[in-house]
C-alpha cells in the first residue's frame, strides 16, 4: 500500500476553502433555496456586527460560517419528526423540541465533521433565551447571541417586506437579544445601510467576495472539502458511499496510468465532486429499488446539468468539464453530449472506468454488489463495444483483487466517521424517552411501597 499512500501524500487540494464554501451553499440551496438565502443573510449581518463590535475573543472567521450552516438539520429528512426539508413555511424560532433538535443536529454535525470544533456548540442550546452569566464565562455563548439576533432580523425582513425595523429591536423576540449586540447592530445598520443591502440584494457580491477570500490550514480545508461528498447523504447515503469510491477507483487508475501529481491532483477532486449534482434530484429516484421509468431515468442523468450549474465560478473549467462529461463514452453513446473518443481526455476516460467500476461494485438501492466476475465481465463486454478506453480497463481486468484492496485501504482514509454526530443527536431525541420510562419505574415503585401500607386492605373491601 505504500505506493497508493504516495499518490494520496502526492496530491494537492486544488479548489480553495472559499470555493468549497460557495460550492456547498449552491449544494444546500438545491435543497431548499428559502433556507439557504436566511442562512446567507444571516451570516452577513454577522459579519458586520462582529466587525462593529471588535471583540478579540470572536473568531469571525468561524461565526460567518458557522452562521452560514447553522440551520444544517433543516436540510435533512427527520423521521422522528416526520419533517420535509422541502417546506417553505419553515418555522426557524419555535420552541417546541422539533426545531430545537434541527440546531442539536446542526451543533454535532459541525462540531465533529468541520474545522469549526468546539466553536459548534453555539447551537446546542440555540432557541433558549440570551443567558447574561453563561456569556462571560463561554464563548459559545457570545456566538449564539450574535447568530440568534441576526437570524431573527433576517426572518423578520423576510416576512415583512419593505417595514421599517422596529425601533426597539427586543420587539422581535423579548428576552432573547444581548444589549451589547442589539446596540452594535444599531451602530452597524446606521443609515439603514444593512437592512437596504439585505433588501436590495447589494451585499451579495462583497459578500461572496469575502467568503472566496476565506483561508483554513491544509488539513481543516480536507476537513471541509470531505463536506461536499457527506452533505450528499442528505438525498442519498448510496451515493455518499458510491462518492468515495469512484475516487478511490480514479487514483488507483491514475497511478496505474502514470498521471503526473498535478494530473492526479485535478483526477482526483473531479472524483470527489462527480456526482455533486444528485443532490438536486429526487430522493425518490435516487433511492428507487429497481429500474427507472424513461422519464425518471432522465431525470437522474441531468445531475450533470446541475453539476455544472453548483460548481459553476467556483471551480476550475476543467475541473468542470471532467464532471460534466463522466457519462460520456469513447463510441459517443453516453450523455448528454454524446461526444466521441477523440474529444474525451485521459483523465475523463479514466474517472469514466473508475465511475461505472464503483457502479458495478458497490451496493444500491435497487441491487447488491457484484462479484468480482460480474464486474470484469461487464467491464469486458464495455470495453470489446467501443464505450471505455482499453488502456485504462485493462487494469480491472488484470489487477482487480489489488485494486479492492487499494479501495478498502483508502476508504477507511476518506470516510468520515459520523457515528458521533447521530449518537449526540439520538441521546437528545430519546432523552423524553429515557426520562418517560424512569418515571414509569418510579412510578412502579411506589406503588410497590404503598401495596405494604395497612390501610390498603380497607380500599380493597371498599
């Protein structure tokens, strides 16, 4: 395995922690656009008011996106909730257990799974009111403030069209807002300045430009880029799996293959993002046991269309163009352009192989893995038709049993471990639960402890 490790050592992350961000709020937006627009106006309004407040102690860095993905468990199914990520009606400041569990989803999915750590606790205790003692002692505590209140005046633009703010801001949600921050956005808005750029869609581009601009150490930008694959499961755990595994497949190839680093540098991140567009499509589709209809089948195969339209201005064209064409076969029968061999590059044939490879390996919705027979058969009869590139099958026809071993071994790398994030989550969904059946016992008990009282044998003959 050293040699794998080598070429995994060997490659250079190519798309920016700015790119990765913007890159993924066009992912959560092809989910649910309402929410997305709330979270980046949210995020603005902070940014302004940590800016005007100058608190040392505040890592603006991390309250931008934090807010920016601070409404994260409203993106996903809840069935414990029976929640559609879809509503437009969302209501982000309930009380009620059902939204507070959307922020204790969002607090561990961020803490565990991006650079933002401890940072993410912010949201633990998100819908509670302004806590004056807890803010000097945590940090946490300032962030929730800030997001909370800027969440707020965001939802109240929202709905309330070209009004005025109120005056006295407390209006919006009494008890809940810190005075330092309410007086700091009162200083930051002067002039209205934020609420008319918020209403005029004028912060947009400064605003873009700051988030292109952010920078992380190489191993918290792996950390956010890994979010690209895993904010998939929220259509989709097959193709988060499914994912990782083309990549997986594509650097064993492009080794193989000779690609030069920079080669497999570009290989590789066009792996990771192949099939980011899914995560416009269906659930429905994506998760179907069995054939698609025509009409459903072409609703899958425009997630190359949606690819290119997340990625669009925040990737290289190239990189883009690898994406947009992984469908594409050297007989020019894939899709959607159905170009022919001479247009397709190396790197596109190989991520081709290494797409329909995991394909053919990994279990589905509608099917089990295939044996290793049946994917060097179908690899076989692919290549002896014309569709993939002979030079690169070949080595799934010779080096198969190698190549799984490679997958398994950098699998283990890839993946992220979000055993945590749902084991922090279920403990505060079933804490009622827990607390239902301890009580039930106690109640158990005392009826245990009256049942020896004497004066039980006279409300027995009554």
């Amino acid at each position: 395995m050293n040699q794998i490790q080598e070429s995994l050592d060997s490659l250079k992350q190519i798309l920016t922690p700015g790119e990765i961000v913007l890159i993924s709020l066009k992912m959560l937006g092809s989910i649910n656009k309402h929410v997305t627009f709330h979270n980046i106006r949210t995020a603005f309004l902070a940014w302004k008011l940590a800016e005007t407040v100058n608190d040392k102690r505040l890592d603006i860095k991390h309250l931008v996106v934090l807010s920016l993905y601070h409404t994260l468990g409203f993106f996903r199914l809840d069935n414990y909730s029976d929640f559609n990520p879809h509503d437009s009606n969302i209501d982000f400041f309930s009380d009620t257990k059902e939204t507070a569990s959307k922020y204790v989803f969002s607090c561990y999915y961020l803490k565990y799974m991006t650079p933002l750590g401890n940072s993410a606790c912010a949201l633990e205790n998100f819908t509670q009111p302004y806590n004056d003692v807890m803010k000097h002692f945590i940090i946490q505590e300032r962030l929730k403030s800030i997001i909370y209140l800027c969440a707020r005046i965001s939802e109240y633009l929202f709905h309330h069209g070209d009004s005025e703010l109120p005056e006295d801001l407390n209006e919006i949600a009494p008890g809940y807002f810190d005075p330092e921050y309410v007086r700091a956005f009162k200083i930051a808005n002067k002039n209205n300045v934020l609420v008319e750029a918020i209403r005029d869609d004028k912060f947009t581009d400064e605003f873009q430009a700051y988030l292109k601009a952010l920078t992380f150490p190489e191993k918290d930008s792996e950390m956010l880029e890994k979010l690209l694959i895993y904010f998939l499961d929220f259509k989709s755990t097959y193709t988060v799996s499914h994912a990782i595994n083309t990549s997986c497949y594509a650097l064993s190839l492009g080794k193989r293959m000779g690609l030069k680093p920079e080669e497999l540098s570009e290989l590789f991140c066009s792996a990771i993002l192949h099939d980011i567009g899914k995560i416009a499509t269906p659930q429905r589709i994506l998760e179907f046991p069995g054939k698609l209809s025509p009409e459903d089948m072409g609703i899958m195969r425009h997630h190359v269309n949606h690819s290119k339209r997340i990625l669009s201005g925040n990737a290289p064209e190239q990189i883009i163009e690898n994406v947009y064409r992984h469908h594409e076969k050297l007989n020019g029968k894939g899709y959607p352009r159905h170009i022919s061999g001479d247009q397709l590059t190396l790197i596109q044939r190989i991520l081709t192989v290494a797409d329909i490879t995991s394909a053919l390996n990994d279990s589905r919705s509608y099917k089990s893995e295939f044996s290793t027979e049946k994917t060097i058969s179908i690899i076989t009869k692919m290549t002896d038709d014309g569709e993939l590139d002979a030079d690169i099958s070949k080595f799934i026809q010779q080096e198969f049993d190698e190549i799984l071993k490679e997958q398994q071994y950098l699998y283990k790398i890839l993946c992220v471990d979000f055993s945590q994030v749902l084991a922090r989550y279920n403990d505060y969904i079933f804490s009622d639960v827990s607390q239902l059946a301890n009580d039930a016992l106690k109640t158990e008990d005392d009826i245990e402890d009256v049942e020896d009282i004497e004066e039980l044998d006279e409300w027995d003959e009554d």
